[in-house]
C-alpha cells in the first residue's frame, strides 16, 4: 500500500504509523453528559468494511499528521488531507452551526 | 573522529565528502506567520520560503524545505558569527530557530546524476526526471532517517542525518 502524502508525494506505508479512526472528535468536558462521552470518544469504535476516514502520521518523512480515506476491504485510497486542515474545517463548520 | 572527520571518502565512482564547518539552523514558522515569514525572508536573503519539497540557493545560503512551515537554512559557519542566533533577529516574532550544527552530518555526493546503485537503494523515486535538482525528499534508507535534496545546480546530491548514525549512514552511502 503507497499513501500519497499532501507535501512529500506517494510513499511506501513503512513510512508511517497507524493512529485510527479520525472520525472521532474530543467532547466538551463541561457538557453534561462528559462522561459518558468520554468513554465513547476513548474506547467506542465502529468496526468499518469499507471506506473510512484514518490517522496517519508521516512518521518517517515530513511528520504530518494525515486524513486517509481508506477503504478496509481494498486498500483503495480516495482521499488524504492535513489533519491540520481537516481540524481547521471542522472548526470553521463548528462555529458556523453555533 | 577518523575518515568521517576527514571529510573526504574516495569511492570508485561516488566522491562522497563530509560538509564539514557548517552553521545548520532548524526554522519552523509560528502559526499563520508564513507570509510574513516570505517578507522578511525576501528582504534579507531575496527569495521566499519553499513551500514544498524543494532547496533554493541564496547566494550561498541553502534553504532546505524540511516538512510543512519548516526549514532548515545551511551555510558555512563564518568564525565569530552566530548564524542561528541573527536568523533568531531576523525572524523575530515569526517563527522558532534552534541551532541544530552539532546534531546534523551532511554528506555531499559529487556527481550529476545519481547512480543506479544508488537510485536503487532509496526507498523513492530517485530516477533522473523524477527527483530533480532543486528537489528535497525527507525519507528513510535502512531505517535511518535522513533527508536528501538535489543541488540546484545539479551538481550533486545532499544526504543529512543525525550525527549520532553519520557512521552507519555514510556505511549505507559507501555500499550504494
Ligand atoms: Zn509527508
């Protein structure tokens, strides 16, 4: 499997490690339900077949963290971004639904 | 401190030398600092920061790409004057520059063209047409981390590692 990495191009996947699901976003801690939201956010995963959004850090290149759209049952890669930009988007939509 | 320290190491057919005397300074720009990081840049050595992969030569000042809003400016230490400390002036406010001579080997091999041996052994895409000059790669060769880029003018290849493998690295480079 070769990830395309958004600054340094297509690498070998020796190059970078694993971290998970990047679909999960840390919950407010003075929301009222926090615990339990906290257990989710640590230990809750769904077990995808197919296609899904993944951490991967360019451990051995440039150290990015990266948002890979993965299929699970392929290997196929739609999609990767900088985490830091997906964070940043994620952000911006946040504050425009408030 | 034997040939490494030496400097040069003569090959068959790779003149692989050690860059000895080097002022390396590791330049990472504070948060949304970019642009204005490219005017002072501009100002003083008259190029902007790469904002990818890629090494420009200002005036004998190498300004190495080395991972997103990061760089690492290289030239020949100058006695009686800190490098890192009036790149620290000249990017005040704007980024975070740590000297990082003492943890950095640059070794310099001499040829237009990288052997096939060579291209081989690199875990990227190495062909001529593919890593140019002016290019800049952050990789690793036999798990050592290391950083290579293209001499602008194309005159050679730069290999950096940390300085405590230089000897295991300039092994792998020898046998490439
Ligand atoms: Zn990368």
């Amino acid at each position: 499997m070769r990830i395309t990495c958004p600054y340094c191009g297509e690498r070998g996947n020796d190059e970078f490690s694993y971290l998970g699901d990047a679909s999960v976003v840390r919950p407010d801690p003075a929301s009222p339900n926090a615990s339990e939201a906290f257990y989710d956010f640590a230990y809750e995963r769904r077990n995808v077949a197919g296609p899904m959004q993944e951490l991967w850090y360019h451990a051995a290149g440039c150290h990015a963290w990266l948002v890979v759209t993965r299929d699970t049952r392929t290997h196929e890669i739609f999609e990767v971004k900088s985490a830091q930009d997906v964070a940043l988007e994620r952000q911006k939509s946040a504050g425009a639904a408030q | 401190m034997s040939d490494i320290a030496n400097g040069l190491v003569a090959e068959k057919d790779l003149a692989i030398s050690e860059q000895a005397d080097l002022a390396v300074t590791h330049v990472t720009a504070r948060r949304g600092a970019k642009a204005a990081l490219d005017d002072a840049s501009r100002t003083a050595f008259g190029t902007t920061l790469p904002s990818g992969p890629r090494v420009v030569n200002a005036g004998g000042l190498m300004i190495v790409w080395a991972g997103p809003d990061q760089w690492l400016f290289i030239e020949q230490a100058k006695g009686g004057v800190d490098s890192s400390n009036a790149l620290g002036k000249t990017f005040q406010g704007l980024a975070s520059v740590v000297d990082v001579s003492d943890s950095r080997t640059i070794f310099r091999v001499a040829t237009s063209r990288a052997p096939e041996k060579l291209v081989r052994r690199m875990g990227i895409d190495f062909d001529e047409g593919a890593f140019n000059p002016g290019d800049v790669a952050i990789t690793h060769v036999s798990h050592l981390g290391a950083m290579v880029w293209r001499l602008p003018d194309g005159s050679g290849y730069d290999f950096a590692c940390a300085r405590t493998y230089s000897r295991d690295f300039l092994d792998w480079l020898r046998k490439a």
